[in-house]
C-alpha cells in the first residue's frame, strides 16, 4: 500500500524474510525526489504504527533530513510472524533486518539504527551479529546485562518492572493467540486488566514473585538472561568499526547499563558519544519527579539549542552522508574519513548545579571520598569511635518500606525521580544518617557504593541503600540507590557473623550545594520496586528467593549496622575537582583512591 504524506512517501507492510523463512514487516519512509538515501531502522515490539514510538522516532522527520527511515515489528508482535520471546531472537533477526533494509530500492547500502529502550536493545543485539551494512548507532535508555536492571538488581527481582512490561506487552500476545476465538480473548484480557488494575493492591503481592502466578496462569513470555538469550548477558562487544551515540538519563532504570555500554563501546576502540539528562526512562522533560531542572535540561531543547533527535540526526550525518555510496554496493564501503567532533564527546546535566558539562570520556577522573556512618546518625568524613553500638532494626517482609521514587520504571501510580523521603525516613526500619551542612559545594560525579558491616538474624537478606541530598529547608530529595541480597552458606542462627557488604548505588553526577546535607537511608526493602525477599525461605542456586508452594509464609527479621573503628560502615562517593557552582571555591581534596577518567582516550 502507497500513502503519499506531503513530501514524503509512507510505505505500509514491507516483508523482510529472516534465515529461517518467518517474514518480518515493516513501514517506511522515503523522502521525495533522487536518491540513493541513507536508512535508519528501528526495530520495536510495541507496534510499528504505536503513536507513542513515532512520536519518540519521528520518521516524517527524519525523511525530511534525506533519510529513508524503517521501522519493523519484532519477530512474534504485531505485523509479523513468529513466536514472541523477550531478547531471544534480536540478534540474528537484527543481522538480517540490516542487510534487508541496506537493499531496498532507493537505499545507498548505509545503515543506522536508533530508538529507545527495547529498542536500543535491539541495536546492541545487531551489533553483536556484526552486519556488514550497518554503519553507526544511537541507542538510548537501555540496558547491557539484563540482571543489572531489567530481570533482577543485585540478586532482588525487578518485580515492579518485569511485571507491568510483562503484562502490557501481553495485550497483543492474548489477541494473537486467541485469533479466531473473540469469546475466550475477552475472557483473557478481562483477567489481564484485572491484574494491571490491582498491582498495587494484589499483583505485585503474589509469592513466590520470581514466578508470578498471574503471569503464569496468563502465560505470558518473560524474558530471560540464560539462553538461548547469551548475546544479552553483557558479554557481547561492540563492533570496533561501529560508531555509537548511547544516550541516558540519571533517573531511568537502565542508567549504569547504558553506561556500561558507553564504556564497553570506548574501550573497544569505537567512535563513542555519550548524553546524560536528568531523566527517567518515560520523561524526557525538565521536570521530573517533583523537581524542576530547568529548560535547558529538557531533551526538546538541549542547552536551549537543537533537541535530543536533532542531535542525533547530526550524529548519523556524520558517518553516513559522507560520501554518496552507489545503491548496494557488492561489499560494503570502508568508513570514510570523518572529521573528530568539535566538542568533548560526552555530555552530561549534573544535577544541583543544574548544568550541562562536556568530558573528554565516562567515567571523569575522580577522587573517592569515604563518608562514615556514627551511632548518633551522623554521616562525617571522619572515622568512627572506637566503640559504638551497632544500629539495629527490625524488618517486616509483611510490611515493606513502599517505593518512593528513583530510577523506575513501574505503573503509573508509582512516579519516577527525584520525590521528598520524608515519609519514608519516619520509619522505624529505615536507618538515616545525615551530614553536617557543607561550607562548600561537594561536585559527585562517578559509580557510588555503600560499603556496611552488618549482620541479619535470619540468613537471607536485602540491603537497600539510598543516597539523598537535604536542601536548606529540610527536605530529603533521593539522588541514587540500590540494593543487594544476601545468604549466609552456614547460617547460626545465634551469633551471627557480622559480614562485610558492599550495596552499588549506580552512578550519578551531582552537587551538593553549601548548606545542604548528605544522608544516607539504610533499610531492607523497596517494594514494590524490588521483590519481598521472605526471609526464611531457601534460596536457589542463582541467588533468588527458590518458587515454592501457593501461600508461601514470610517472616520479620533483625538487621544490624556496625560503625565502630573495627567495624566501620560508610559510604563512598567519587568527588571531581572541577567546578560547576560558578564563584564558589572548590570543596578541599578529600584523601582517598583517585578513579581514572581515562584523560586522553579521544574519541
């Protein structure tokens, strides 16, 4: 079908065939007028024609700037054949959508890929597969090792995530399965919007939570992070000769993968970019959570100049409208020369200061600065007393401390960002240790961790740490967190050990402002972000709470915080020297090990 839009031409329903004869299709856009043209392909499982997809990819655009834009249904969704199955297939699928799209008429053999999220997966997985014809990337808001935000985070299921993705994605699954049979479809959509409306009030209560009976009883496909998904583990490296734009944002919850992906692509010796707004993963504005960052943060315009696509669509023009390729060559065309980018590649809003600042590479060269936890809730830069008691309290698996914003993606009724803690810090098991105000700003821009000494009375269990800035009038605002699940091998169930953790809160770039405070939360839940980790249950071999019968009972448990000098707990940020907080003095070095930028490895 042939649908003229203005100067464009719309072409519905192309069929690409994979290696194993199931047929693929997509829609694209073709500008008007000579070409050959340059393609940019996405590949989505949310719907080719989705009015939220084309307004994130904006192909009528993108024909306009002379690119012949594709966009294809992932294998089992939509439009094409196949059997449905979260990452398993986007590889060799990706492999061949690229060289399919390099030989449609009117294309220059030139492929680029863009889009977010599942979409930005879908790049990464055909990277691995190394197309002959693919040229360059942007990916954006997505992850590298899917156990390091998308299935799971430190050994704790992303049940918030997994379980609202699952069941939106299952609409188009029960439509195609019960084709044909209109009465046994509205059966299943009314149980499936039965457990979208009650998430927060049944869904997400379910146990065992690893294997969610509703999802279950739908049977709906979950991804998975064994095979036949290996290429999605994080051990797939980019293409050295595959020039990469990752884009993310400070509060999405695939930040540190997209970063990893960043890191992964630079030290493999490809041309990499890297963009980090203030966002999570469905807002891109300059407001996010309850925090207003200001118009220059929002990605419709950067730095009040060209938006988010706009400068990814520079980033394609420069690797491929480099010279006018003839169509389809018989083997691809070396790389052109292409000039070094004017400005540092990377580009990052830190936070406070509310600015965007250029890095020669991720992460910039830091100092790491210990802040110690004190038994009266102080959080100081000195160390310790000799003795001191440890913290206790008492967490209830029946009672989780409730997600309050952060780096999310969950049901509407759960906002992403930066949201005030202080309902969350007036409980009891909710330890909270705070700064004296700074004379100084204190600029943190890298990979924070909490380090604790702790010990539980039952032997599996959840540390949850969470790092937030006090501002002058008392509010706790959440900048980062993160979480880490534990088993004793040999528990006693007297006397437990206290054992030596270290919880990775992801990374951030932020400044403290003078007069503000640095806290710290320590707790043992997140929910329903991450599951309830029923504390005398057995673990499996793969560090998860083990399935068990319907009803599975849970258990309230003791935790415990060292902070004495023999046994000091702390948290550790990465403080830069260079300022962002215009005539303010720099805040004084702080002794600790100096994390390497890699100053020089230009891309």
């Amino acid at each position: 079908m042939h649908h003229p839009h203005r100067d464009i031409d719309f072409h519905v329903d192309l069929e690409a065939t994979m290696r194993d004869g199931t047929v693929l299709r997509a829609d694209a856009y073709r500008p008007t007028g000579s070409g050959p043209w340059p393609v940019l392909l996405a590949r989505t499982p949310y719907g080719k024609q989705d009015p939220a997809v084309l307004a994130r990819l904006d192909p009528f655009g993108a024909a306009r700037r002379g690119y012949l834009v594709v966009i294809q249904d992932c294998r089992g969704r939509f439009r094409s054949q196949g059997h449905w199955q979260p990452l398993a297939h986007e590889s060799t699928d990706g492999h061949d959508a690229v060289e399919w799209a390099a030989h449609l008429p009117d294309a220059n053999g030139r492929v680029g890929m863009y889009g977010p999220s599942y979409l930005g997966y879908t790049q990464w997985a055909a990277i691995s597969a190394q197309p002959p014809h693919l040229y360059v990337a942007a990916p954006e808001l997505t992850w590298s090792d899917p156990d390091d935000g998308l299935l799971s985070r430190g050994g704790a299921v992303e049940l918030g995530l997994v379980t609202h993705w699952t069941l939106t994605l299952g609409v188009n699954v029960l439509e195609r399965r019960n084709f044909g049979d209109p009465v046994e479809l509205r059966r299943q959509l009314a149980a499936l919007n039965t457990a979208l409306n009650e998430l927060a009030t049944h869904t997400y209560w379910e146990l065992p939570a690893p294997a969610s009976p509703t999802l279950r009883r739908l049977d709906l496909p979950t991804p998975t992070s064994g095979p036949p998904t290996q290429l999605t583990t994080g051990e797939h490296a980019a293409h050295p000769g595959i020039p990469t734009l990752t884009v993310a944002g400070w509060f999405d919850c695939f930040l540190q993968g997209s970063l990893d992906n960043y890191v992964r692509s630079h030290r493999a010796g490809a041309p990499a970019a890297l963009i980090v707004g203030p966002w999570s993963h469905e807002n891109q504005t300059g407001r996010i959570g309850e925090s207003d960052f200001g118009a220059t943060a929002d990605a419709a315009g950067i730095e009040n100049a060209g938006s988010l696509l706009e400068r990814e669509l520079d980033w394609f023009d420069r690797y491929l409208k480099q010279q006018r390729a003839a169509p389809v060559p018989l083997a691809p065309d070396p790389p052109a020369p292409v000039p070094p980018a004017p400005e540092p590649p990377v580009l990052l809003f830190v936070m406070g200061a509310n600015q965007w600042r250029r890095f020669q590479a991720w992460p910039p060269e830091s100092i790491d600065s210990p802040w110690y936890l004190h038994a009266d809730s102080r959080l100081s830069p000195e160390p310790p007393e000799p003795h001191s008691s440890p913290d206790l309290w008492h967490h209830d698996p029946d009672d989780p401390v409730p997600t309050c914003g952060g780096s999310i993606l969950m049901a509407p009724g759960f906002p992403a960002g930066p949201l005030d803690q202080q309902q969350i810090e007036k409980r009891d098991d909710v330890l909270v240790y705070t700064s004296e105000p700074l004379d100084a700003p204190l600029e943190v821009i890298g990979r924070v961790s909490v380090h604790l000494v702790a010990d539980s009375s039952t032997p599996a269990a959840d540390w949850v740490a969470r790092l937030c800035d006090v501002d002058t009038d008392g509010v706790s605002w959440n900048i980062t967190d993160g979480i880490l699940r534990t088993e004793q091998a040999h528990p006693e169930r007297t006397g437990l050990r206290a054992q030596g953790l270290t919880v990775d809160l992801w990374s951030t770039a932020h400044v403290f402002l003078p007069g503000h405070r640095i806290r710290l939360q320590i707790t043992s839940s997140c929910f329903p972000r991450w599951d309830r980790n029923p504390a005398d249950r057995p673990m499996g071999p793969d560090g998860r709470a083990a399935p068990g019968a319907p009803g599975v009972q849970t258990s309230a448990a003791r935790r415990s915080v060292y902070q004495d000098a023999a046994r000091p707990s702390r948290l550790v940020l990465p403080v830069v020297q260079q300022l962002t907080v215009p005539g303010r003095p720099s805040p004084s070095s702080a002794e600790g090990h100096v994390r390497s930028g890699q100053p020089g490895e230009d891309v």
